[in-house]
C-alpha cells in the first residue's frame, strides 16, 4: 500500500510567495516558505500550471517542457523539489494536456494548414458536418461555460474545438503522435526531472461530450504508462461531475477531487443541519469501491476555480473553524487552498478566488493584482495570526496535526467511518476507525449549546485529542458543547470508565 501525504495544500503560484520583489509569486517564493508548509504540517503540495503561457493563470501551456520566466527556471524547480522533499513534502505538479494555448508551436502549424502533421494533433471539423453531427452547441458544465465551442482561425475552412476559450485549443488523443509527445512530457517531469505526480486538468473533457465513455479508458493507459516511468507517480484527477461519473476515472488514477462532497459541506455550514450527510459519503465510497477498492478521496471545502469557503461562509470565524473541523476528521486526503487556514474571501470572477496571500510582510506577499476581498481590514494576515491563538491558523494546525497523528483520522486509503446518533440534526457525530484506534468525531453544527448523552458502548470515549475551543465539558458520560464547536475523543484504556472533563484546551 503506498504511503500517500496525509494533508495537501494547493498553491495558486503567482499569488503566493515573491522571492524578487516585481509583485509576482514565482518558485523562489515557494522554497521560501517552505518551513512554514512544513510547520503547517503539510506533507504534499500541488502548484498550479509553471509552464510557459500567454495568461496569468497558465492554464494554455505554450511550452510543456520549460518554466515561464516570471516563475523562474527549471534550476528554480529542481531546487524547490529539493527543498520540499528534504521538509518531508511531495510536490505535485498541474498536467494540462486537454488543451494547448493557440500560440504553441503545435497549434501555429496546424492552423489554415489541412496538410500540416499537427493539424491531428487538434480537432477540427467543417460547419457542414458540425450541423450535420449536432454539434454546434454544447451543454454547460460546471467547469467549462462555453455554449458554443468551435472557433474560426482567418483562412481555414474548418473550426477547431475549444471547450474552455477560443484561446484554448482541445487536442485529439485518438492521434498516435501525440499521445507519444505527452508520454515524453510525463517522462521529462517524473524521470529526469523528478515530480512525485500531478494534478491532471479537465480529466473528464479528454474526449469530448459525443465520446465521453472514453476518457475513463484513457485515463487507465496513461496510468500504466506513467506507472512504467516512475511506478510510485500520484495521479490525481479534476473530474467535476457527480458521483457516477466520477467513480470510473479510479480504475486509473489514484485520486479525483470529491466536488459533490464539497458541495454538500457548504450546505451543511450554511443550514446547520447535517442532512444525513454521513450515510451519503458512506453510500458514495461504496460506488468508488466498486472500481477500486484503493481509492483515495482528495476531499476539499475549495480551490482556484470555486468561490472561497470564507465568503460562502460570510468571513464568520467560528464557521471556519467548524469548516475545518468536519474537512480534516472526514476520510480521504484533505486538500487546501492557499490562505484558507488564514481565511482568506473571495468570489468570481476567477481572479477574485486567487488573490495575494496575506503574509502581514510587504516584501514576499505579491502584488500583481489589487485584492478585493482579501483585505487586511478584512482578513487576519498570517503575521498577526500567528500572535492570536485562539485564531483560526492555530486551529487548523492543531487539526493537521492530529491528522498526521491519529492513525484513525489519518488513514487515507481503506479508512473507515460509521454515523452516530443520526436523530440529532443539529449534531454532526461519526466514528472514525475500528479497535483501540478508533475516534469519535462530534461537531456542532449550530450557535447554540447542544448537549449528547454518551451511552452503551460510546460512554468509553473519554480522552479528548481535540477540541475547537473552551465551550465544552464532559462529565457523567454527558458531552456538552458549545456554538461551532467540535469535539474528538479517544477511548480510555481497558475501558475502565470515564474520566470527567469540565474544559480542555482548544490547542493543546
């Protein structure tokens, strides 16, 4: 069974760090604070596309094998790699292979060039047999907004598709050639290179929507592939769909991005109210299984392409902290977004969701876009965090920590978890694991006391590894807790009785 990280934290690379002082964060800036993911307890990183590209966000690669200068070299990231596996952290890298930027080379030539040996790499098609195909319109999906996705080039008779922008050319994998360049690319960054993996863009638009029942089968050769490059190499993919679509791509991969779960945190934080929540993951990791029973659920509360749990939340701390709270006690191998353990807000558009990190230091927080939400009238900068310990960066390492210590909590494969008390709405209740290991998990999910009689075989839990403030006591096999507050406990050895608890440390 691989060791996989037990918490991962995505970083959106131009908002992060800056190592140089032209208002840009750039991979310097990352092996920069280093230390500070290591003392988070981070132990995986996945860093948005560092590729050559025309856009700030570098999701339209130009180059596959290079670094784009306002990042810094391939020096720069062998470097970082370094650094990150001296600290005990994987780096995983973002693969975008779905499409190109219309301004690489591939595309330059085959555009207005039928006969051009690129011109496969692409997908194009005549208005005649568009219509004919039905295939001028495309529905929306959550990811990709384009209604109608084919674009013209000045000269061509023929438009190429571009489900993303027409800025974005989808290439074709039904083309041997090129599935031979993106298996070169793959072996540059794992072999020679040395990436532990990567994070694989629009995993569920490899084919398009009239051949969608191929993109799980691709997804499958590629990892045995990979597997045949570096045989340890994480894959983990962005499939943004439902459970049933979801569920195929793990034959192949290692990982996929639960959206679904996402989502159904978010209602719960905002209702207050659990909705059975738990027999529905239950339910769902059942449907995962059944393609492999190695799954791992990278669970997230958001990323660079969602609106920010901290403005979902309406900047409410004691939320936050709940928020926290539920993401890293679930199973599966949490993700979070740069500037979440800090709170940081934001709302589309895009660049909104990826603003400049509030370090609290003006020489490394970069500066390339003035933030709108992320403000330091409106969000605790890091530095001023750290003096505060009751603030919500001080909850989210003790939380990582407990992750990372907690054989129950921080299994990522195989992991267990069984519902406790579903008649409370208000009260999300869960025990994670089996035998001696095994944690009960007890959130509140309201303003309000909430109060739960511990009884039968659960009266054994009596150690508290964890709790999010002072709101609390546990006497008499009675827990209570306080607003937004959430509770672990561990069992009391040889099940002697418990002990009596008024309040314990939020941090301890």
């Amino acid at each position: 069974m691989q060791d996989y990280p037990r918490v991962c934290y995505e970083i959106f690379v131009r908002s992060f760090s800056d190592s140089n002082g032209d208002g840009i964060g750039d991979l310097n800036g990352i092996i920069n604070q280093m230390g500070y993911l290591a003392g988070l307890g981070i132990q995986g990183i996945w860093i948005t596309p560092v590729q050559p590209s025309p856009s700030y966000h570098k999701y339209d690669v130009t180059d596959y094998c290079g670094i784009d200068p306002e990042f810094g070299t391939l020096d720069d990231f062998r470097r970082l790699l370094s650094v990150a596996h001296a600290a005990g952290i994987r780096v995983y890298m973002d693969l975008v292979i779905h499409h190109t930027s219309i301004r690489h080379p591939w595309f330059k030539q085959a555009a207005g060039n039928p006969g051009s040996s690129y011109r496969p790499y692409y997908r194009w098609m005549s208005d005649e047999l568009i219509d004919a195909m039905g295939l001028k319109e495309r529905a929306l999906t959550e990811d990709a907004h384009t209604i109608n996705p084919w674009h013209r080039v000045q000269g061509d008779r023929e438009r190429f598709l571009g489900i993303f922008s027409r800025e974005m050319a989808d290439l074709n994998f039904d083309e041997p050639r090129l599935n031979d360049e993106i298996d070169a690319v793959a072996r540059f960054w794992l072999k020679e290179i040395g990436v532990d993996g990567f994070r694989l863009d629009a995993a569920r638009h490899i084919y398009p929507d009239w051949e969608k029942e191929k993109n799980p089968v691709f997804w499958t050769g590629f990892a045995q592939r990979v597997a045949a490059i570096k045989p340890d190499a994480y894959l983990i993919g962005e499939v943004w769909a439902e459970t049933e679509t979801v569920a195929p791509f793990f034959r192949g991969l290692n990982a996929n991005f639960n959206f679904d779960a996402s989502f159904k945190i978010e209602a719960m934080l905002i209702s207050e109210r659990q909705d059975r929540f738990i027999p529905w993951l239950i339910r769902q990791r059942e449907v995962f299984a059944g393609h492999a029973a190695g799954f791992v659920d990278a669970v997230m509360l958001s990323n660079h392409d969602q609106q920010r749990i901290g403005s979902t939340l309406s900047g409410n701390t004691a939320k936050l902290k709940l928020a926290a709270a539920i993401l890293l006690t679930l199973p599966g191998q949490p993700f979070l977004y740069y500037g979440e353990e800090i709170g940081m807000l934001g709302r589309k558009p895009d660049p909104a969701i990826r603003e400049p990190f509030l370090w609290g230091e003006p020489p490394i927080e970069t500066t390339w876009r003035r933030a709108v939400y992320s403000k330091k009238e409106r969000v605790q900068p890091l530095s001023d965090a750290l003096r505060h310990p009751a603030s919500l960066f001080y909850v989210y390492r003790a939380l990582i920590r407990l992750r990372n210590e907690s054989v129950a909590i921080g299994q990522v494969q195989f992991n267990e978890i069984r519902e406790f008390c579903p008649e409370r709405p208000e009260l999300l209740t869960y025990i994670r694991g089996s035998g001696e290991d095994a944690c009960l998990v007890v959130h509140n999910l309201t303003a309000r006391y909430q109060t739960l009689s511990l009884t039968h075989d659960i009266v054994r839990y009596g150690i508290v590894r964890y709790v999010t403030h002072t709101a609390f006591s546990l006497k008499a096999g009675v827990l209570r807790l306080g607003k937004y507050n959430s509770v672990v406990l561990t069992q009391v050895a040889g099940n002697i009785g418990q002990p009596e608890t008024e309040v314990s440390p939020a941090l301890s």
